[in-house]
C-alpha cells in the first residue's frame, strides 16, 4: 500500500502522526507562545532535545504541518529573506490539546516511573 492509498483510508491517524511526531509536538507547542523565524525556532527547539533538531527534519515538520493546515508560513520578500511560522486558528486548537498531554506527562512522570519498576520486576521474577 502506498503512503497516499494509506492516507486516504486513514486520513485522521496521519494527522495524529504528525502532530505527535518527536518534533510535531515541540514545534506545536513552542509556536503557542509567538511566531518564530526558523532559526529561533530550530535554537527553541533544540533546548528539548539533547541533540536538537536537523535543519532538514525541521523543514519536513514545518511543511507537513502546514499541509495539514496547522502552521502558517509568512515569507516576506525583503533583504535578507524573513519567514515567520505561527499557528493558524486550527493549529492553536491542536497545540492546546498537545500542551495538556505533554503537562499531564510531566505530572504523571512519577507514577509512570512506579509502574515502569513495578513491571520489570514482576518479568524479572518470572
């Protein structure tokens, strides 16, 4: 099956796939705060990732979501060249949802770490 055969049966899992890719999800919830130049955004990212984020994979998660309609990319013709990514209205709506996960995460962290022991240790008996 070929990635547009699968898109069209699937049209919502591959929207749920790119906004809750690796990079999906931080480039959703920093451009929450304000629009960014790509650079900026690239530096913002890269504080959440031990590694950051390639130049290439940035461009990729930046034109799926604008395909999907959740970023807007504003390039203006001026010298040197800006462009500035921000949410659009829809893109706000799935970076809140994003947000509340990656917080209930964050809060829940503990009792995942609990469950995670609990488990190993249940397979390690056995």
């Amino acid at each position: 099956m070929t990635v547009s055969e699968n898109e069209a049966l699937c049209p919502y899992r591959l929207v749920l796939e790119h906004v809750t890719s690796r990079w999906g999800v931080l480039v959703l919830i920093e451009l929450l705060d304000r629009p960014y130049r790509f650079s900026e955004l690239r530096r913002a990212i890269g504080t959440y990732a031990s590694r950051g984020v390639s130049e290439k994979m940035l461009t990729q998660t930046l034109q799926t979501l604008e395909r999907d309609g959740l970023v807007h990319r504003d390039a203006k013709a001026v010298i040197p060249p800006r462009v500035d990514y921000s949410l659009t209205g829809l893109g706000r709506e799935a970076a809140e949802q994003v947000k509340a996960l990656a917080a209930w995460t964050h809060q829940r962290m503990d009792d995942v770490e609990q469950a995670r022991q609990a488990y190993d240790e249940a397979r390690a008996a056995s």
